[in-house]
C-alpha cells in the first residue's frame, strides 16, 4: 500500500510540475505577443495573404486585400463587415485622406481593361470609374491631401510603366501626365515607377522608380523641378513626414544586380545595401540614414509627431527616432512565412494594422509605452 500511495504521490508531483511548465510556456507565449513598443489586440483572417492593409481616416474600419480578395473590418468589434463582390488587382488599395472614397483597381475582360474603381467609403458603391487599358494602380498611387487628385501609374500603349496619370476625383478627367525621359536611353524598360506620395502641403508630387531615381513635381503647373539619384536599387518605400520637411526612402537591401553595358561588353555588380534615407525637403539632400542590416524596407510612415518612422521588413516593424538615427523599438516574432510585410499607420498614430504574402493573418498591433504620446 505504501508502495501505491508513493507511486502516486511522485505521480502527483510530475502532473504539477507538467501543469506548472504549460502555465509559464502559456504565458511566455501570450507575452510574446506584445512588446514594450505595441500590443497585440486582434487578429483576423483572409482568404489569400495579405498584399496591402489600410486603414479608413476615421479609425472606424480597416481593410486587406491580396491576390483578388478584399475584405473590410470593423475595428471596435474586429467582425468583417464588407467583401466588395469584384476582383481586385492586388495591391490597388487605398482610402482618400478625407476617408469619402475607397480606391482599387481591377482588370475586365480579355483586354484586360483597367478600371480604376472610386467606391464609397461607407457602402462601397461605385461613385466613378476610370477605365482605360494603361492604368496600374498596383504599381502606384497617391492622393492630394484635399482627396481632390488622385496620381496613378500608366504605361501609355509602350509596354513600361513610366507614366504618371493624374486624375482629377471630381469631374472625372485626367489633368496631366507625367514623364521624364529615361535614365538610362539604351535601356527603354528601366525606369518603372515603383512609388509616389504627394507633400503634405500638396504642392509637390515625388515619384520614385526602379532605377532608384526620384522625380519630383510641381502640382501647380505639372513641371518637373528635381531629379535625382537616390538608391541603388528600386524604391520600394516613401513616406512624407506630417509638417512636410522630411521624406524618408527605402531600398531594395540585401543581395546585389549586375548592369549590362551594351556598348563595352561589361556588366558592373553593384552591391544592394541601402539605408533608410531620410531627405531634407527644401534642399533634397540627404540628412539621416537609418541601417536596414540586408533587410528590405518594405513600408515606411512617420508618427504623427514627425519625430520617429515605422518601417517593415520581412519579419519585423521597427520604430526609430530619425534624429538620432537610433532604433528604439521592434515588433517581432509573430510574424509567419518570412515573407515582406505591409502596414498600415491609423491616423491618430495608434494603431498598425499589419499583413504579409507568408500568411493569411491580418493583425491589429496598439502602439503602447514612450511612441504611444
């Protein structure tokens, strides 16, 4: 009988000790969902990965759209709300800064057509729709701050999309298209548009290519007034800081891209190890430079203090002070597939909503501690 009871006190011991170990391993595992930097609130589902997140100006909903599938959440009660019954071209997203309209594009029929549809933001009804064969949101586009011009990327008929159409939301028209010539003449397809983000002021347009290049216009008279190398690489990131002075830039980062001479016969190898670029935006100079360690910038936006950036790479979001050039926070480890990720900042600087090509999560992160005033 002894033998019995002390077989099962042992027993008893072990059972507690497996217990104890699942609750640490529980909590080390809801723990690992937040950080000092932002807290995890809600993660919800979409059918294909997440290609690009947005949130509505208003706080109200976000969205999430990859390989056709587009979705629409409420964000006090994480409950989707809307799917839009149209296939979209992913990633063509975007709300309007006044949050009236919601922007996507999709391809109809077998000339595959370019429809870029403006939806309310509300319903999702269609309010107008631009069509023509040349227009590639996915690749491009920006609103004006007074949500009256929206830019978009077309490839005019040549087959590169180094045009940029400017559409005017209210009477329906394109007001202005925007072109420089190439930077390189012998390499007609080099100089795709990659970016764009308009000043917060509206009276700048800059755009940014795969050569790396960024072209800068003037939205009064559509003249181009600067261009100039910024990169390397493609430009796979920009985000204008809210009182207008900074433009911060990112990279294609890790690995390097041979250049073919035609001329000589040579190719140069150029190693791909851009930084952050952080632009002064009356001299367009480059006054900061934060590190990416062979990490692509895969999203950038300014807090709403203009004094610290977001940006993504393929699994992690990172929060840096631009005048010190210092990383002061991560979000990193809840992130599935190692693949690039997206974000979206709320309007009020106090949410992310953030997915990626790895998963079909969409999270909702609460920026928490020092960021979060």
């Amino acid at each position: 009988m002894k033998s019995v009871n002390a077989r099962l006190d042992t027993m008893f011991r072990i059972l507690g000790i497996l217990i104890t170990a699942g609750v640490l391993v529980s909590q080390a595992a809801c723990s690992n969902q937040n950080s000092e930097t932002a807290k995890l609130v809600q993660t919800v589902s979409l059918s294909k990965p997440p290609m690009q997140t947005a949130w509505r100006p208003d706080g109200k909903r976000f969205l999430a759209d990859g390989f056709g599938s587009l979705a629409v959440w409420d964000t006090a009660t994480g409950r989707q709300i809307a799917t839009p019954p149209m296939w979209v071209s992913s990633p063509s997203v975007l709300y309007s800064p006044n949050g009236k309209l919601l922007v996507l594009s999709q391809s109809v029929g077998v000339t595959r057509t370019t429809s870029v549809l403006l939806l309310d933001a509300q319903d999702h009804h269609v309010v107008r729709e631009f069509t023509n064969k040349y227009f590639l949101v996915e690749h491009g586009k920006a609103f004006s701050p007074d949500s009256r011009l929206l830019v978009v990327v077309a490839d005019k008929k040549n087959g590169y999309r180094n045009v940029a159409a400017v559409l005017d939301v209210e009477a329906g028209t394109v007001v202005a298209e925007l072109k420089t010539p190439h930077t390189d003449p012998k390499a007609k397809g080099e100089d795709f548009i990659e970016r764009m983000v308009f000043s917060t002021d509206g009276a700048t347009v800059m755009i940014g290519f795969i050569t790396g290049k960024i072209d800068v216009w003037s939205t009064k008279d559509w003249q181009l007034i600067k261009t100039f190398k910024a990169h390397k690489a493609n430009i796979r990131s920009m985000a204008i800081s809210p009182n207008g002075r900074w433009l911060a830039t990112g990279s294609q980062s890790g690995g390097e891209g041979g250049h073919y001479d035609r001329d000589t016969g040579i190719t140069t190898v150029t190693k791909y190890d851009d930084p952050i670029k952080i632009w002064d935006t009356t001299t367009w100079t480059q006054v900061k430079a934060l590190p990416t360690h062979d990490k692509t910038p895969s999203s950038l936006a300014f807090l709403p203090d203009g004094k610290h950036l977001v940006s993504a790479n393929e699994e992690q979001i990172l929060f840096w002070d631009v005048q010190t050039e210092k990383q002061v926070g991560v979000i990193k480890g809840e992130f599935k597939g190692g693949s690039a990720l997206n974000f979206a900042l709320s309007q009020d600087g106090q949410y992310l909503v953030v997915g990626g090509m790895g998963s079909l999560e969409v999270q909702v992160w609460k920026i928490v501690g020092q960021l979060n005033k």
